[in-house]
C-alpha cells in the first residue's frame, strides 16, 4: 500500500483532475492509475459521463496498456469510492489495490437523489468481498475529505 505521504499527494493530484473534469462541465470525480513503485501515474482521468465514470474508464485503459501481472501491483486512487460499476470493472481489470478519499455514503448526503447522480448504497468493500479475489481497500481518508467535498458542493448546488 501507499506511504501517508504518497497517498496524500496522489489524492490531490486526483482531485485536480476532478477539479478539471468540474471546469468542463463534467461531475467532480478524478482518478489515477499509480504504479507499483507508490510514486510514478500510469494514467489519470476525469469523469466523462453517467456511465463513464474516471475508475472504470481508468480500469479500461489499464487493461489494455498493461498485463494482469503488472496491474495487480498497481493502485487506483480515486476521489471518491467507487460505485457497484467501477469496483466491478476495477476488479475485472486486475487492478490490486484501492485508496479513495471520500466515502460513497458522504456523497449521498451532498448530492441527495439527484438524477444525474443516484447513488447506490453499496459500498465497494461488498463488491469486492463477493468476487475471489482479495483487493486491497484504503478509505476514506479523512484528511482529504474536506477538499473532495467542497468541489461536490460546489458543483451539485450550481446543477439546475
């Protein structure tokens, strides 16, 4: 797993890429693929739509960049915990390890039953304990939840 520094500063960095994804008008979620080493990204994406969200468009890239081997000594740090979709295409890809800064159960608290955002109560730990294999899971972090969140309320309270 990643050093506290490590994955401070990757958290960040995935939260500018969700800051970015927001000034293109997108939904605030930003996602990093970092390599076994802790410190070198692979690859960064922001959300693009209701069903193309950063970790599963990530995880997508991923597989076809790199071999299973290498991505299960990867991580996928992410802004906020993947939803069902992305912790299932997270565990497809092989990627082994997960940091989120936010839980999902907060992003419903800011977002409510929005249409563009119905979260589903179903953390990623659930899904990952169903499938056979064993990834590991960080978050949230609390010293980054303030920072996500403030993006979130930013962008849901500006939604029509």
């Amino acid at each position: 797993m990643l050093t506290p520094d490590q994955t401070m500063r990757h958290l960040q960095r995935a939260n500018d890429v969700a800051r970015r994804a927001m000034s293109l008008g997108r939904h605030p979620f930003g996602a990093i693929l970092v390599a076994p080493d802790g410190e070198t990204v692979l690859a960064e994406q922001g959300n693009v739509n209701t069903v193309n969200h950063a970790e599963s468009v990530l995880a997508r890239h991923a597989v076809l960049n790199y071999s299973a081997d290498y991505l299960w000594n990867c991580t996928l740090v992410t802004t906020v915990e993947p939803c069902a979709m992305c912790a299932g295409t997270q565990y497809w890809a092989h990627i082994g390890r997960l940091v989120f800064g936010m839980a999902e159960a907060r992003l419903l608290g800011l977002t409510g039953n929005h249409g563009e955002n119905p979260t589903m109560d179903l953390p990623c730990r659930e899904v990952f304990a169903r499938g056979q294999k064993a990834i590991e899971v960080m978050g949230p972090v609390p010293e980054m939840e303030e920072a996500i969140a403030a993006l979130h309320r930013q962008f849901w309270a500006a939604e029509p």
